[in-house]
C-alpha cells in the first residue's frame, strides 16, 4: 500500500534510485524532523487523492515501528519488501 502511494505521489514506478528516494522522504517529512509521523502520512495519502481511515494510516504507521514514526531507512526497507516482493510474484507466475 505504501509502495502504491509513492508510485502514485511521484507518477513514476516504485522502483526509485536513493535520491528520489530521500527527496520523497524529505518532502514528506513536513516539519523536517527527520520522520514521518502518522500527520505527515496523512497529509500525503491526501496529496494522492486517497483517503484512509484514521486506521488505516495507524496501521501503516505502526507497521514496522512501535514509535508511530518512519526513518528514512524504514521507508527504505519498505520498498526493498515490496520489490523483492513483486519480484518474487513475478518469478512465481512464470513458472
């Protein structure tokens, strides 16, 4: 879903080189305190033209960390897990 939401903020595949990544990050990261909390997801999902319950954006928030808060390194492995996991699919399906 995360994945789905930076193709869709960026109008570019998911998979990004390490400085659109981070200018991803830094543009998410509204109050430049070096995360994303669940008001900078939020604002985003919204950006994107979607809309999350207040759930939704806590249960994404809360997927990796319990300190509601995204580094720019969990939003890395983020992605990572969603290539290797559409990669995955991909080689699943031609077999």
């Amino acid at each position: 879903m995360l994945s789905r939401l930076i193709s869709s903020s960026l109008n570019m595949p998911s998979e990004i080189d390490e400085d659109t990544l981070r200018a991803t990050f830094e543009a998410w990261d509204e109050d430049g305190d070096g995360m994303i909390s669940a008001n900078d997801l939020r604002n985003v999902v919204e950006m994107c033209g979607e809309e999350w319950s207040d759930e939704n954006v806590n249960d994404m928030i809360y997927h990796r960390k319990t300190n509601g808060l995204f580094s720019l390194e969990d939003l890395r492995a983020i992605i990572s897990g969603a290539r290797a996991s559409r990669q995955s699919s991909r080689t699943s399906t031609a077999k």
